[in-house]
C-alpha cells in the first residue's frame, strides 16, 4: 500500500491513469480484506489525507478530510456536545474505528440507524478524485443543498470501485445528556411483538437490536435471545416515562442498564471484547473471545417482520448474530478456532444465504478462512445499471479490479 502526501495525491492519480494502472482507493487499510478478493492492483491510502478542515457546531456541520480516523472526528465533537450519529464499526479494538471516507465508502451504519438513519443521511457533501484524476464535487456544506444527480449516495457503498473520495461534509448531532440500555430476553414470539410494538410506537429508541442466544452468551448474559433497547433523552424523567411506557407492553422483565454497562454490551457486540467471566463457561457460548479475528464474518439482511423467523431457523441456530430490528440488517460471526459454527462450512454458507433470501433478504460474506472461495456477493437485479455507472465513472475498469457491489463476476 502507498500512502502519498495530500499534495502529491491528484499528480499519482493522474499518473496511473495514464498508465492504465489498476489500483484501489483506500483509507487506512484495515477492512480492505473484507469481501471480494481484489485482483492485482495497487491499494492507494487516504492516510495523508487527514484532518478536521471545519467545524460549525451552531450549523451542526463538520468538513473532514476522507482519512482521519473515526474516532478522531468523535474526539473533536465531544467538547460541543456533538457526534456523528454512527457505531464504531465492527472490530475497532483490534482493526482501529477505520477513517470516515472508509465509512462512506462503505456505505453500512449499525444500529443507531434506528433513530439517526445511515451514513449516507448524515452526509452532505463530497469531494473526490476521478479514476483520471480529475477532481470533482458533489452536494455542498450546508444541510440544505440545491437539488442535481445525487452523486454522493452513489459514492455511498461504492467500495472503491467509482473513484477516490477525498473530503466529506457532514451533519453531527447533539449528544443526548441521558442514556439508558434495557434488557429482555426470553422466547421469540414475545420479544417479537414487543419489536413490532416499539418500533410503531411514538417512542423514539437509539436503537433495537436483536441478539442470537450465542451472542448473548458470550456476553455473559443467559443463553437466550434478546432485545438490546437502547434510550436517549435530555432528561432521566423522561427515559424513565420511556421504560414504564415499555415495561407496559412487555409480557417479559426488563433488565435496565445504565449508559456504562449498555457500552459493555455494545462493545461485545462489535466483537471487541467478551463481559468480564463471560461466554466460555456459558452453555451454548462460544469457546473463543469474541474480540480474536472472525473464522467466517457474514452481513446479512432480512425482511425486519421476519427476525424472529430467521432467529429460530436451523440455518441460522448457533450462530452469533447482532440485528438491528428496524432494517432487519447485522452481522453474524464465528469467532476463530470457535466450538459452536466456527467450523461452518461454505455449503452451510450458501444455504444460510438462500434463507436469509426466503425472508426477503441477502447475505454478504466480509471474511471467510483460507482456502474457502463462497461468492462474497450475488448478481443485483440492477446489475446491468450498476455496470454502465460503473463505465462513465472508470471506462479502463482501472478501479478496484474484481469487487463491483452487486456484480458477482466483473
Ligand atoms: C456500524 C458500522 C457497521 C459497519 N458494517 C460494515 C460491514 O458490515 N461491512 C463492511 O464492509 N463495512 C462495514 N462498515 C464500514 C467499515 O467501518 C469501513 O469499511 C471502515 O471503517 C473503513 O476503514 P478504513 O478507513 O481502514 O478503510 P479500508 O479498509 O482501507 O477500505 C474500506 C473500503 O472502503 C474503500 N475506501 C476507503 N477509503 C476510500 C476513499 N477515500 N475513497 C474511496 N474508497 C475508499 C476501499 O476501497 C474499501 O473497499 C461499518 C461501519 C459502521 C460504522
């Protein structure tokens, strides 16, 4: 991987354009590996492109360049009160939070979509590099932006394969004073309803997030599915007036967290780290920490009404699973060296892919170990389309060789 200076950026850009060198953009190189194998290409790093351009906390606008570090652009926010509203990635502990122009590139929020919606809906403007080196802009700095092609959602998911983002304008948000997790587990149908109540109710939860009993387990947690609501307000009467309101409708106990502990927990679900005494001596947790490098890690999606079905399928038994309940979309896991699936096979694979399609859904394989081949991706019904934008952006195929979102074989 090289990572030029900012200045040199555009000259090296052009250079291998000239070339008809193959290369891929890249941020700080820590999710590269995920998903499609890439062909012989050159990684180009946004590293050198880091920095907080500006800040307007009365506009709640930040300007970043594509390579700082997430965590850094949180770390700059958190004197004004403000964030941008997304997880940390899967894996932070061990592979960084990864830079914001990865982020984007990316395209993927977790659950704090709920409340906050994606990535995508927090940006409002990008610069970038075309594949012949070209710079080009899209959107503005203001929330409010005149109308034209939407290019930066095109370049939201993109992976690298339309060109090299190099700045983003964004929209933070005011950091909720008071947060709050709650806790339920118990039997599917139930906590299935108190879902679908919730989530048509007027309440405004973070975040809804389904656990398989694995997950819970390596948590520290008893071994059964569960709801992971998260709540945020200004005051502690009204997450209070929250938690009764849902207690109401709960036919199961809730288990309140405070802001601490619900990090804990959220922390094991991105991998990063098991509760303290936790998962290895549970019945049904997996005998690794969750934090050690995936065997298989799979993005998959389903029709939102249908979680609890996919949860209780045979396909999906024994996985580690983390859903967010509005979008039906999470990641699943099989920790290294793990007793339960680690030893899932890309037949497995494949069949878990064809369910999660039954319950109107996908599967994306980020990770899988050495020596499987299991497609990362199926062919999109708008292959065709996604083709021809992918000609009038990079008409050499000099972009990314051999990973397209929604192309199987490019
Ligand atoms: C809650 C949450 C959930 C996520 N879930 C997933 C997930 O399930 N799967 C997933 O793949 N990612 C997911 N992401 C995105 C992941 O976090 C990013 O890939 C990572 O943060 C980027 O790290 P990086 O800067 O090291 O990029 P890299 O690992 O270097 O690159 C990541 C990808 O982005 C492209 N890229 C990076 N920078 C640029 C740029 N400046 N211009 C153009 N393309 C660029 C690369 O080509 C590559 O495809 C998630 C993020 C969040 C916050």
């Amino acid at each position: 991987m090289i990572c030029p200076d900012a200045n040199d950026l555009q000259d090296l850009v052009r250079e291998l354009h000239q070339q008809g060198s193959t290369w891929v953009p890249c941020g700080l190189g820590s999710r590269l590996d995920w998903g499609p194998p890439l062909q012989d290409c050159l990684p180009v790093s946004c590293g050198g492109l880091r920095g907080i351009v500006e800040h307007k906390p009365g506009d709640f606008t930040i300007s970043v360049r594509a390579g700082t570090p997430l965590l850094e652009v949180q770390e700059a926010l958190a004197p004004h009160r403000q964030w941008l509203a997304v997880d940390q990635p899967w894996g932070s502990q061990r592979l960084g939070s990864g830079s914001v122009g990865g982020l984007v590139a990316r395209g993927l929020a977790g659950g704090y979509r709920q409340r906050y919606l994606g990535i995508r809906d927090q940006l409002i403007g990008l610069s970038l590099l075309r594949a012949d080196g070209i710079a080009a802009n899209a959107g503005g700095r203001v929330v409010k932006n005149v109308a034209g092609y939407d290019l930066m959602r095109l370049f939201c998911g993109s992976w690298g394969s339309l060109g090299l983002i190099t700045e983003l304008n964004l929209r933070t948000l005011p950091l909720a004073p008071m947060r709050r997790g709650l806790l339920v587990q118990g039997a599917l149908n139930e906590l299935g309803a108190l879902s679908q109540w919730l989530l048509g109710s007027r309440l405004s939860p973070e975040r809804v997030d389904w656990w398989s009993a694995p997950l819970a387990a390596a948590a520290g947690l008893e071994a059964a599915p569960l709801l992971l609501i998260a709540l945020a307000s200004i005051s502690t009467e009204s997450l209070a007036e929250q938690q009764a309101a849902i207690a109401a409708h709960s036919r199961l106990p809730l288990r309140q967290l405070e802001a601490e502990a619900l990090e804990s927990l959220l922390a094991c679900a991105r991998g990063d780290e098991a509760m303290p005494g936790a998962g290895r001596h549970q019945a049904g947790a997996p005998d690794d920490d969750l934090g050690s490098e995936p065997a298989w890690l799979l993005r998959l999606g389903v029709s939102p009404d249908q979680v609890p079905q996919a949860l209780a399928s045979p396909e999906l038994e024994g996985l580690v699973i983390d859903l967010a309940a509005g979008s039906g979309l999470g990641l699943a896991w099989t920790p290294a060296g793990a007793g339960a699936r680690g030893d899932l096979q890309p037949e497995a694979v494949l069949r878990l892919r064809q369910q999660c399609q039954r319950l109107g859904g996908w599967l994306t394989v980020l990770h899988q170990p050495l020596g499987h081949a299991v497609p990362a991706w199926d062919d999109a019904p708008s292959r065709p389309l996604i083709e021809r934008v992918k000609h009038q952006f990079d008409p050499q195929r000099q972009l990314a060789p051999g990973r397209l979102p929604g192309v199987a074989k490019p």
